[in-house]
C-alpha cells in the first residue's frame, strides 16, 4: 500500500519529474515551504527521469514547477486544498507562499499535467480504463456523520438527492445511465454537509453541472459521454450546485480565517523540525531497497526557513 504523488520540474529545456510512494499525503502542506525550499529537493528528487510511468487512477498527487514561466500546478486527492472547510483558505496561503507565481489546481490530475508539458494526455498506462460505478449512501450510513465525509452529491430535477461514497471516478463519468441506477437508490430529502463532489442534472433541459475538490482523469473522455447534452464544468464553485439544486444541498459555510489558521498549524508541524522518510523505512525494515522513492530529507535549516514562509503566508492570508 502507498500513497504516490509524481513531482515534475519543467524549464526551457523540457521537463522531468519522478514518484514519491507516500507523497500524496500533505502535499498541498509540503509546497507551503515555498520555492526556496522546495525547488532544491524538487531538483535533487527529479534528477532520475521516471515520471508519467503509472497509471492516471493510481496517482493521488502531483505537482508540477516550472521556474521559468514561474507557474505552480498542482493536484492532490485528499487533503487541506481538497477538503471544503480548508480549500479556499490552502490555496490562498499557498498563493502568498509562492509569490509571483501562478498558482493553478489541475482537475484533470496526472492527465491534466501532461497535457500542460504537450504529452498526449490519452497516452496512461491505465491496465484497464474502466470507471467504476460509486456506492450510494443512505441518510443514515455511518460515513456521513464524519467531520469531512468523502462523499459526492447528485441532484436530479426538482425533487431528487442522492449521495454517493466519493471513490477515483466523479458520478460524471458513469454517463446518463447514472439516470437508471439511481431510480432505486436511497434519496436524501436534502443533504447538508461537506463533500467533495458533485453534480446536478436537468433532465429536462438536458444539462449536467458538475464540480470537484480532487481530480478526474481523463474528465474530456468523462463529459463525452454525454451526447447530446450541455455540460458545465464548474470547477470547485460549489455553490453553483447550491443553486442549481434549490437548496437540496446546502453544505455549511467555511469559516476562512479559522481555516487559515488550522491550514497554518498544521503546515508548522510537517514542518517542525529535519527529517528523513527514507531512513525511518529502513529503520522500520531494515535491508528494505528504498531507493529514490521518497523526496530527499529535510535539514533543520530547510525546515526553519519553511516555517519561516508558512507564518509570512499566514499573516498575509490574514491581511497582518
């Protein structure tokens, strides 16, 4: 089991980028160090050309940094920037953090950031390119009483809610026989909380609007198959949604300046202190091959100046 998230540097001379099998997890928290800490490591774990050597569905994050046009990609699965309460409030410490850069999520994922380095974006190593139909949930299932349920939230016309238990595919992908499977699952009078998906279906007007937090791979194929009828992307504006569905989703409003200071704290504790990822594996099993399947560690002069940003980045969200 692993959590991979492939790291690319572009330039004037093209681009390279390797996997880090834990990586996805806080990634979007990794990159509030800043360029001056993190283009170093990106340097030194780049420096093996292995990117875009696994499927799009399996990686779960990635980030691409290109120093020449100064632009900042980016997209993760789970997460501060892929959770409702705290997305606004990451991506804007994460905009401060790397100032005169343009900060951009790619929806897409793994397939989006070949797209943006002119590789044939169908070109995955996928074993099967089947999407994979999501669970519904009824208003009473277990997973929806978590704090951030991984959840995605389908409307249909004027009287229909259900919801489904978030996996790698958004409900866009299943096409209109969506429409069919969801006649006899449980429906939701309305739905209220926080999810990190959704999609809204006009039956009538034969229109679809969708949005998500993560990523879709692939999301073109998605929307294709959909002949003959309109579709929005929405991106993350949930509120879209919102309106679209006439209340019958209605997640809770994020606080942003308690977000803010939740995505700060967090942050300061990755970076805390040196560390090195690769050494505590082969202390946990030792002889294990570990390779350069990791970002290079961390110094404690590397780690100060993280933190350093990271409060420079908070102030500013704040407006201090």
């Amino acid at each position: 089991m692993s959590h991979p998230a492939v790291h690319v540097l572009a330039g004037a001379h093209g681009h390279r980028g390797a996997y880090d099998s834990w990586g996805s997890l806080a990634l979007d928290l990794h990159l509030l160090a800043g360029p001056d800490v993190l283009l170093p490591l990106l340097d030194t774990h780049t420096a093996r050309d292995e990117a875009f050597h696994r499927s799009d569905d399996s990686v779960e994050a990635g980030v691409l940094a290109d120093p020449v046009r100064r632009e900042l990609l980016l997209f993760a699965q789970e997460g501060a920037a892929a959770t409702m309460r705290t997305r606004s409030a990451a991506l804007a410490l994460l905009r401060r953090a790397w100032p005169h850069w343009q900060v951009r999520w790619v929806y897409e994922g793994q397939t989006g950031l070949r797209t943006r380095l002119g590789l044939d974006p169908a070109d995955d190593h996928s074993t099967t390119g089947t999407s994979y139909p999501l669970s519904p949930l009824g208003p009473d299932d277990e997973e929806l009483a978590e704090v951030e349920p991984m959840a995605a939230v389908v409307t249909i016309g004027a009287d229909r809610c259900h919801v489904l238990a978030l996996g790698v595919d958004h409900p866009l992908a299943e096409g209109p026989g969506l429409l069919r499977r969801l006649e006899d699952a449980p429906r939701h009078t309305a739905y209220a909380a926080p999810a990190g998906a959704g999609l809204h279906i006009d039956p009538a007007r034969r229109s679809v609007g969708w949005w998500l937090l993560g990523t879709q791979p692939r999301a073109e194929r998605a929307a294709a198959l959909w002949t003959g009828w309109t579709v929005e992307f929405w991106e993350d504006r949930w509120d879209e949604h919102v309106r679209a569905s006439d209340g019958r989703f209605a997640p809770p409003a994020p606080d942003h300046a308690a977000a803010l200071d939740d995505v700060r704290e967090n942050a300061l504790e990755l970076w805390a202190g040196p560390r090195d990822l690769r050494a505590a594996v082969v202390a946990a099993a030792p002889g294990v091959l570990v390779g350069n399947v990791y970002l290079p560690p961390v110094t404690a002069e590397q780690a100060a100046a993280a933190r350093v940003v990271i409060d420079a980045a908070h102030r500013a969200a704040r407006g201090r």
